[in-house]
C-alpha cells in the first residue's frame, strides 16, 4: 500500500510539474467569449445560440474554456493551442505550424483555419463536422492565439520551462502571461469581480482603443479568412518585446513587471474578442449569402421545369 501511495503522489507531482499551455485560463478565455457576445450580428448571435451545447444556457463564454477541459481525452488537440518558433521573433506558417511529429498544420493557426472551414457549412445538413465542438474550438484557440507566449520559442515550450517567482510565488513564465497577471489585476484592480474585469476592458474598447478598433476587424488575407497567421505574427512581437524580456531563470517579476505587462493582456483579451465576433459575422454572413444564392438557383431550375 506504502508503494501504491508513493506512485499516485509522484504522478500527481509529475503532472503538476509538467508543461500546460492553457492559455488566459479560464478567467481570460471566459473575458474574450464575453467581450465577443456583445460584437455578434444578429445572424451570428443566433447561430451561436443555436449551435451552443444545452449545458452553456445560452452562453458562449460558458463554453470557451471547454478545448482545455477536453485536451486529455481528445490527446490529438494538444498542439492545436499554440505554435513555437525557432527562437526568432517572427512566424512563418510553412515553418512553424506542425505538431512535434513534423505534421503539417497542427497548431493553432492551422486549427482556427480548420474550424472556421467546418463553420462554414452550418446549414448544409449533408455536413458531417460536429460545428458544436467545431464552434467551441474556434472560440477557444482565437483567444489562444493572442496569448503571447501560445506563439514562443520552441527551445522554453512557450516560457513553459522558464521558472520564475511571481512576488514570492513559484510559477514558470507562461503561467504568468495565462493566469498570474490577470489574477493579480482581479484582486488588486477589481475586488476579485471577473464581471468588473470585463467592463473595464470594454471601456477601454469604446474609449481609449476606439479609434484601432476598426482596424482589430480588418481581414484583407488572400490565403485565409480567418487572419490568423497575423494574430499569431502579432503574438511572437509581443512576446519577445514583452514577455521574454528582462526574463532569465529564477527570475523574480514584481511590480515592474506586472504594471508594464497588464496593459498588453488587457488590450489582447479585447483584441481576442473583437476579432472572434469579427470571424463569426464573416462566418455566418457567408452561409447566409450562400443560402441565398442556392434559392436563386433552385428558383430559376424550378422556373425552367414549367
């Protein structure tokens, strides 16, 4: 029994050590899902609604952090939450979006290209994706992919194996940018009130960011609808220009850090839910136009039958 005890303890301190990469954590992603509800289209709105598992009550943030709860029984989904470079401070898709095995597009500008494709048959009841899972997805690695270190340096697993004390708690760098910033601001800056959180961000949308706002949606990629290798672009400046910087093993990050730092989270968890609403519009304006079209075609097949 004493040896039994001593397994489950090792693999429970085995885990508990071992590289995540859940990005934002549940606060962040539940923030980016909030801030995107308010951006949908009345189209959007309802087809969100209408895809939503019953378990989120008509909630999409309900459900953002759903990827990450998931990431163990669907083990294939691990790498589709980040992309790693090789250490220099720029993306190239080719190059950087493959999963350890070397497979082509698995990461997670790969996965936000592939369910916003599934999405895209919403309405075509000969369509055999799951858009459920393909929705909730898509929600989650959008906001994945405005996390920073979700596109770092391969050689520290996105800051994963960067251990550093944040104030005088142990932690690594990444789960700084996911969870110890936003932490910290909750309890310094909004009295532990997610919902505080949120509407302070969204101020900053309509007041301070407002005149960026415009350019957050803009979408002109030939390749892709989704834009999601620039996100991902956007991503590793931020993290070499911010997240690595001034960052060594055993570092010890305190105010300087944190008060230089917040305001990159703020703005990328606005930037995240902004540009998710943005995607979903495109999304689903499309299936509409698409709707539209085939009852032109079925209209004009049926006129020459008579």
């Amino acid at each position: 029994m004493g040896f039994l005890l001593f397994l489950r303890v090792f693999f429970l301190l085995l885990v508990a050590g071992a590289p995540t990469a859940q990005a934002w954590g549940k606060e962040g992603h539940y923030m980016v899902c909030k801030i995107a509800e308010k951006y949908l289209t009345k189209k959007a709105s309802a087809a969100v609604l209408d895809l939503l598992p019953e378990s989120a009550g008509g909630d999409l943030a309900a459900v953002c952090s759903w990827a990450d709860e998931v990431r163990f029984r669907y083990r294939w989904s691990s790498p589709l939450h980040y992309a790693n470079t090789p250490g220099v401070c720029n993306f190239e898709y080719s190059r950087d979006c493959h999963n350890s095995k070397g497979v082509q597009d698995m990461c997670v500008v790969g996965a936000i290209n592939n369910y916003t494709t599934q999405l895209l048959s919403y309405g075509d009841a000969s369509s055999g994706y799951n858009l459920t899972e393909s929705l909730m997805f898509l929600a989650h690695f959008v906001g994945d992919v405005h996390q920073p270190l979700h596109v770092g340096f391969a050689e520290d697993a996105g800051g994963n194996t960067i251990i550093v004390h944040w104030y005088r708690r142990k932690s690594n760098l990444h789960h700084v940018w996911d969870v110890n910033i936003i932490e910290t601001a909750m309890r310094d800056f909004y009295d532990n009130d997610l919902g505080s959180m949120i509407e302070a961000i969204e101020m900053n949308i309509t007041n301070e960011w407002s005149d960026e706002v415009s350019g957050w949606k803009r979408c002109s990629a030939t390749t892709s609808m989704t834009c999601a290798d620039k996100y991902a672009s956007e991503s590793i400046r931020l993290a070499c220009d911010y997240a690595y910087k001034d960052v060594e093993q055993d570092s010890t990050l305190g105010d300087d850090y944190f008060f230089s730092r917040l305001p990159v989270v703020e703005k990328r968890i606005a930037q995240a839910g902004v540009r998710l609403a943005s995607l979903l519009n495109r999304v689903f304006r499309k299936t509409e136009e698409e709707e539209v079209l085939q009852l032109v075609v079925q209209s004009v097949d049926e006129a020459h039958a008579i």
